[in-house]
C-alpha cells in the first residue's frame, strides 16, 4: 500500500509580498476578480479611510467584522460566510482582509472554505501581523474556549505591508510585535538583534531601520514555512518562545508578542538548565529588552496544565525548539517531566 | 509579479481505495492513530453494527449524525468539530466516516478544518457514494439554503468500497448511484454501458459485475480529478448532466443520481441540436434504461434561475461537458442564451 502522499508545492515566497498599497492594482490586475469586498473592523474604517480609498477609488463593498480576539469565534465565521454569499462572491473574486492577525486569520479562514476556497489578500495593520501571522498560511478561529482549534493552511493570493499603518499603533502594540521580530533573530538571524540593539520603543515607528527588520523578520518566516507548509518538522522552530509564552498569554491575558517575549526568556532558562544554550543569550536579552525599554514581569509564570494542552499531541516526549546561541536553533526531542519539573520550580 | 501558485499533486489514486472492511487493520496501522472514532447515523450503527464490529474489535467511539442532507449544515458542522474536541482527538488522530454521501461530505469537511486538518477515512455505504462522492476530496455542507456553499478540497486517508453494504440499500437508491455510474460510460468508457445492457435494476445488487462496474467508475472520475484536483479544468467533464440535473433535483426533491440521469437525457437532446452529438447516443441511453427498469419522468423540466446560479461564475458563456458518442467527451464553451432558448423550450 501507497500512503495517502499530499505533497503541496506552496510559492510562499517574497515575491507575493508587496511594501505599499499602490501595489494593489497590480495585484489585482493579475488575479481579475469578478467581484471583490473589503474586510475590516468599525474602528479601522474609520481610522483607516485614507487606506480604504487608496484600495479601491471604485465601489468596493466593506464587510465589518469585530475587533480582536472577538472575530475569531465560530458565530462570526458564519455571518463572514454569510455576507460573502449576500455580496453574490463567486469563485474568481477576491476579498481583502485589513486589520491585525485575528482579522488575517478570520478572512483567511473564510475566504479557504468559502465554495471550496476563493482568492484573499493580506492587508497587516499591525507590526505583529505584518512580521508574523499574515505569512505561512495558517487561518483559523478559536472554538469553544481553545485557541485556533479551526481553520486550515490556506495561502493569500498576495501580502501588502505598508509601514505608514506602523504610526497608528500603541507603544503596547509596537512591543507586541517586537516580540517575534526579537524571536525571529533569536532563531536565525542575528543581524536582527543588532538592528534592535539600536532602537528604542519610542524610536522604532519612525526608524528608517523598520522596514529593513519587517523584511528579515518575514524572511525568517519563509525560510521555515517553505519547507515545511504543514507544520510537522523545521516549521516549529517557530514556536521559540511560544510553548510557555502560550500559556502566560491565556493564563494573564496579556498580548501575543509580549507572552512571548516572557516565555523566550523563560525557555532559554530551561535549555540553559539543560546545557544546550550558553547563559551570554538570556542575559544578553534580557539587556536588549531594558534598551528598549520593554518591560518584562518575570513574575508571570506558566501553568503546565495549558502547557500540556496547547501541546495537542499524545506521547512522554515534546519536540522542543532550542536556541543554541544568538541566530542558531534546532529541534530536541525533549522528556516532557523535565519541562513539567522546570515550569513547577520556575 | 509571479503570481502565487499553489501546485498540489495529491496522490488520489487507485491504491488508496481498498474493496474489503478487513483491510482497516492495514490502514489503521499505516497511520498510526493516536485515537480514532466513527462519525455515522443512529440508523446505520444500528443497520450495520456487524461493520462497526469488523472496523474495531475495541472500544472505538461513535459519533452520531443525522440521517440525509440534514447532516450537511451549519449547526451539524459546529457539533461535529465540538465532539472531536471532546473526544480528545490530536493531531495524529484519525476519523472513520461510515455512511453515505452527506456523511462522507460532512465527515470529510470537519477532519479538514480540525486542527487545521486531521486524517480521516471514507467508508461509503450507498452505490452512489461508493463510485461517486467519496472519491476526488470534496468535502463540504450546504450554506443558508445553497448546496455545497462551503467546504474543502481534502484528500481522504484511504477509502474503503465494500459491496456487502449494497445489499441494504431500496431499488430508489440502486437506480441512484446507476446514474453516476452511466455518466462515466457516456463520457469515458463505453465499456461500463456494454455491461449494464446485461443488468436490471433488480438483478445488480447481487451481480457478479457489481465490483466491476464500480471499479470501472472510479477509474473514470479519477482519470479526471487527478489531473485537475482544484476543477478548473477537465474536471467539469464529471458534470455531465449536472448542469441540467442539478436544477432538476432542487425543483423536484428528486434523489442526485435519478436528476443526473435525467439531465444527461435532456442535456444530450440539447448537444445534439447544436449538432454536436449523434441522435443514437440519446436513443441508446433511453433503451438503456428501459431495459434496467430505470423509469424516467421526463416531463421534469428545470428552471432557468437555478441553472444560472448554479453555476457560479459571471460571463455570458458556459464550459459545457459534451458527450459526443459513448465514451467520447469534451468541454465546448457556449452560448449562455442557447442553452437558456433550448431550457425554456424543452
């Protein structure tokens, strides 16, 4: 017997990221919807209008979706899917998602299933977004109570990033999202740090320096999402930082990028205690993030029972993403009593 | 720009189909599942308890659905995914649907989106499903009222056809999957219609060509569906008779396979007014059925409107599946008004 073999050959490549809005008539020209449909929160319309405008000039149709973690759940997917049925949508349209990642993966989600999958385009309006979860093709929604229980691997048919939506975010918000940039050098590349290493929170927004760590933060991204599409080997390397990071996030319900950026130290701590990672890289960090004056409650500690959910498979061992140094990492298959003895003592 | 590709080369193949329920235990150990269960409805569990006996001698759990289309909603999706998440099912777990073709499409969709997809098997119990629907990865559930509004492309694990369900089925339910299968003749292979010349309505079940007009179909919908998963393409070749069908089985309430063979009688009336197909073909398929005791009411007529909105795209021309003799198709691109002039005289 032949295994059921899906090998999917996705172009997740730079080459369907664009770096300003005014690239969206190319993309379009390309794709020639028949119809297509905006998608984004009451409060991005209206912060966001220059933008809208700058999108279409003509009569686009705009589906308001909520803010946040709100739009993730399973009652606004189907009215989601509903407008998209009522705006007569058929297989060549094409709908743009603008907003940060919840409002990226809601879209991306809807527009994968809707009549078995239709084109969408990633607008990231936020710096996490634009560095993290508008790549790599993982949609979804929470289901009761459990994060992105739902959704598929589906790709955006192209990604705008466009660095003037950048001004409009909070400094929590800046902070949120220099968690995965502080990651992606972590993992691979650690001319990122050093770029960092110069800035400052309030500095970043307006350094001529952003659009160079957006572009290494993706890159970083790609070259793992590449190889691994489905998320079964070299793609975890992604989730540095994330294992403990996920569950301070449920546990304090604090940001995404923040959570992580407390589980990065926390993890680095383990594997150090582990010998697998030199003490100079949680140190080191620990010194970018006061520079940047990130502050950074290390008295938030994780719960192993959330642990152990968001692990999602069975088995005694965990596949462990471990920093060996500065821009270096690999995967150890690590005994899960060694990570509960660590997080019980942490 | 290069446009995002998305290049799947899904191995929907012949080997992946198993004619016995005692091959479950090859599957099963081929993917290795950290749990599995079984998605059927309370009439089958109780109709078929020898298979679910023969599927796992231990304690696999079953999930119920309802019986028909009733199975392929909204409200029956979200029950679905909240009993997978209950039952604790991984990411390494495999879901067994045991059922018709609402079942399968049902079970298929909600394995393709939990977790962003698990692994599950098709055992289809009806002949339609069997040479049909549980072939080829499309997955999905009726929407507000639209069939098929949404869903996935996604290969099922491995799909089991076992010819002692058949014997369970009403003479309504052969002559609906008889249908399908004289479909593959006319388009593909002359050699399905040369075996059932030899058949009735009554004497199939329990023939010892059974098995191989099956085969023979499946062969048929996979020499399309494996050179364009995604039907852009040769695909809509499988519609033949749908086109006319389709509307006929939502005026009427008529079963598919009874509306396809209807619609293959009135759609070859209408090729061969643009003279495109020889008279015999249609004389043939009439003799045909009348001789399997097939009756044909043919003053079912369809209605324009659902014509058009079944089809999904804009434009003023249609991709047309033509039969041009027995076993001889193509895709011809007409005229949306001729077809519209040949509907509302017929």
């Amino acid at each position: 017997m032949k295994a059921n073999k899906t090998l999917c050959l996705y172009n997740d490549s730079m080459s369907n990221i664009f770096y300003s809005l005014n690239s969206i008539n190319t993309i379009l020209a390309k794709a020639k919807p028949s119809k297509g449909c905006i998608v984004t929160s009451a409060t991005l319309a209206d912060k966001l209008a220059w933008a809208i405008k700058e999108i279409s000039s003509a009569d686009i149709e705009i589906i308001i979706v909520p803010d946040g973690e709100q739009a993730k759940e399973w009652n606004e997917l189907e009215k989601l899917l509903a407008a998209f049925s009522r705006s007569g949508l058929d297989r060549t349209s094409t709908v743009i998602a603008l907003g940060g990642g919840t409002i990226g993966d809601l879209v991306g989600f809807a527009a994968s299933i809707y009549l078995r999958g239709i084109r969408y385009i990633q607008i990231p309006t936020t710096l996490l977004a634009q560095v993290d979860s508008s790549h790599g093709g993982k949609t979804g929604i929470n289901f009761h109570g459990y994060k992105n229980q739902v959704g598929v691997f589906g790709m955006p048919f192209a990604t705008i990033i466009d660095i003037r939506f950048i001004r409009y975010l909070s400094a929590e918000q800046i902070a949120d999202g220099i968690g995965e940039i502080i990651k992606a050098g972590l993992i691979k590349d650690k001319s990122i740090l050093s770029i960092l290493k110069k800035e400052t929170l309030a500095s970043l927004p307006s350094s001529p320096q952003l659009l160079t760590l957006i572009k290494k933060s993706i890159k970083v991204k790609l070259s793992y999402t590449e190889k691994d599409f489905k998320d079964a080997s070299v793609r975890q390397l992604l989730n540095a930082g994330h294992t403990i990071g996920h569950a301070i996030e449920l546990k304090y319900k604090i940001s995404h990028g923040r959570a992580v950026t407390l589980g990065l130290i926390q993890e680095l701590a383990f594997t150090e205690s582990l010998g697998l990672t030199g003490s100079s890289v949680r140190i080191n960090l620990v010194k970018l993030l006061e520079h940047l004056r990130i502050k950074t409650d290390t008295t938030m500690k994780a719960d192993w029972s959330a642990i152990m959910h968001d692990k999602k498979v069975g088995g005694s061992k965990i596949l462990f993403p471990v920093i060996m140094k500065e821009g270096k990492s690999k995967i150890v298959d690590i005994d899960l009593n060694t990570l509960k003895e660590f997080v019980g003592k942490a």
